[in-house]
C-alpha cells in the first residue's frame, strides 16, 4: 500500500476545520510520519492508523505547528509496546527542542527510537533495507529547515510475452531476474534486456515552510507525488516572502517547473475563510494542467500510477 493520510492541514493556528500538521505516508509496509504537530495522536485514531504504523518520524523545523505532537507520538510508542525501530529525522540545529519533545513528560521510555539529525546543505540519511532513499534538502524559513524527498529505485518490468517466446519460465525467470542471462534447456542464452523494460522507481517530495529558493524546484523534480505548503494566496505575496512561506500560485509554478506528478496543497493560513478555499485551486490550476489536490484533514491520497519510462510506452 501506498498512500497519504492527511492528520492535520492548518499552518501556525488550527481551526475547528483543520488540525496542525501531520501526514503519514504508507509504502509498502513502512509509515512516514511528517510534522507531527499538536493533536497528532488523536487524529491518527480517527485515521484508523496506530502507533505500530510508524517506521519514521520527520521532522521538517522546530515552530510549533509541525513538532508539538512528538510527544505524544513517542510516549504512545512506547505505551502501545512497538518492537520495531522507528527512525527520528530532524534538523541537528534543533537538537535542544528535540530532546525536551522527546522526553516533555514523565513516561516508561522506549529503546526503539534511533535518532537521525540532519545538518548541512543535502544530507542523505540511512533507511537500511527499506525499499526507498531518504534525502533531506535544506530551505529557506527563518529558522533552520529541510524538505524531504523519498525515492524508490529503478527496476524493470518483465515482459510474459518475451519470456514465454525463449522458453525462460519457472525458477529461470527469478534466475535471469537476480543474474541478468540465463541458458534455457534448449541452449539458448537469454538476457534480462530481452525481457523486460526499463521502470522508474516512484518519487515523493515533503516539502514545508519555506520560501522559494532552488532547492524547492530540486526537491519536487520528477516526483510522482508533490506534497507542498500553500500558505498564502497571491494577494498575500508579501506576506509570504517576509513570513518564509508559499502561495498557492507559487507551489503550482514549482510542481509545473519541476515535472511533478500530482500536486498536494496544504498548510493554509487561518486568516482565509472556509469558503476562500477554491482561491487556492483557482491560483493553482493557472500555473499547473496536472493533477492538483487541496486537502481536508483525514483525506488519504494514493500514490499516482507508475510512469512509463518511454521503453515502457513503445513495448
């Protein structure tokens, strides 16, 4: 499975529509939980996610908004026993923060939490055996901040014409999968670039509280999924730039700029009214013809369909 759950989609101030931030991204087995704000463990019981959903926590900067509900999320992975290790991603600049977050209240501790501070320009950090890269990338935001992009790696896609052509079947497609040739019984050799064809691995981009800067094109080039703030509208420019944040137009210009797949607005200013809200498609869809999505707190978004390589659109 492979998706996004929206916990929370407000920026500084949550309203009664819209929780702080929060959003868990599910993929293949692992759960990638993104700024973790203010009422993030109880928004996850109304998603029907649990504690043991957690793989990762990610945390973009220290503002409120996108950290205060650490606490909750580490004591609730400690009550509710999770075994597994569960990674802990955050700007090393805020270590302090991270330590009174992590230990804000008296509880029975848990070992499980392995932390990852992040520091400099671009920092790839170690996700082991998962089936993705992990990259943050820093912004630019008043205080220090990183956007993060999760990347599968190419593979291929075998062909079940080509291989029942050659007379590969059984364990020699595993074989020719794990090796790259294989010699059938009849005594032909046979290669993997035969029977298959070129797949992309599958790119998500987080990217929070920020101004534009090169690194936001960077981080959202060629994504599948463009998770993006939108703080402000256009008439709210100025704002923007002075406060370190995005309008509407401005994420949709980045997702067109940058090849994105599907476009994800969220965190949006309590200063707009709930029937404000088609401003933010509107501003948008000027800039960006592909699929936009502004969300609503416990929306889930599935990852796009895979791209074709342009192998794959000729095979």
């Amino acid at each position: 499975m492979r998706d996004l759950i929206v916990l929370g989609s407000a920026s500084a101030v949550p309203t009664k529509a819209r929780n702080h931030n929060g959003y868990l991204l599910r993929w293949d087995g692992h759960g990638l939980l993104f700024d973790p704000g203010e009422g993030t463990q109880r928004q996850m019981a109304h998603a029907g996610v649990a504690a043991n959903d957690v793989t990762w926590i990610c945390v973009t900067h220290f503002h409120g908004d996108h950290c205060l509900g650490v606490p909750g999320i580490v004591q609730r992975i400690a009550r509710d026993g999770v075994e597994h290790p569960v990674d802990a991603a955050f700007p090393a600049s805020g270590a302090q923060y991270w330590e009174r977050l992590r230990h804000a209240a008296a509880f029975r501790d848990t070992d499980v939490i392995r932390e990852h501070p992040v520091s400099g320009d671009r920092m790839t950090l170690d996700t082991g055996d998962a089936p993705f890269g992990l990259t943050a990338r820093r912004l630019s935001h008043p205080v220090e901040a990183y956007g993060y992009r999760l990347e599968e790696p190419d593979g291929v896609t075998m062909l079940p014409g080509e291989l029942a052509a050659r007379g590969v079947r059984g364990p020699l497609v595993r074989r020719l999968q794990e090796e790259g040739r294989v010699t059938t019984p009849d005594g032909q050799t046979v290669t993997l670039e035969e029977c298959s064809v070129h797949r992309p691995g599958q790119k998500v981009a987080f990217i929070m509280d920020t101004r534009l800067c090169e690194t936001v094109t960077e981080l959202a080039h060629g994504v599948d999924l463009l998770i993006i703030e939108s703080t402000f509208l256009h008439q709210d420019a100025a704002l923007a730039t002075e406060y370190g944040h995005l309008t509407a137009a401005q994420a949709a210009k980045v997702a067109a700029e940058a090849s994105a797949g599907h476009l994800v607005l969220t965190h949006f200013s309590e200063r707009y009214r709930v029937e404000d809200e088609h401003l933010f498609l509107d501003e948008a869809s000027a800039h960006f013809t592909g699929d936009i999505t502004l969300v609503h707190d416990l929306d889930r978004i599935p990852l796009p369909s895979r791209r074709r390589s342009k192998s794959n659109a000729t095979a």
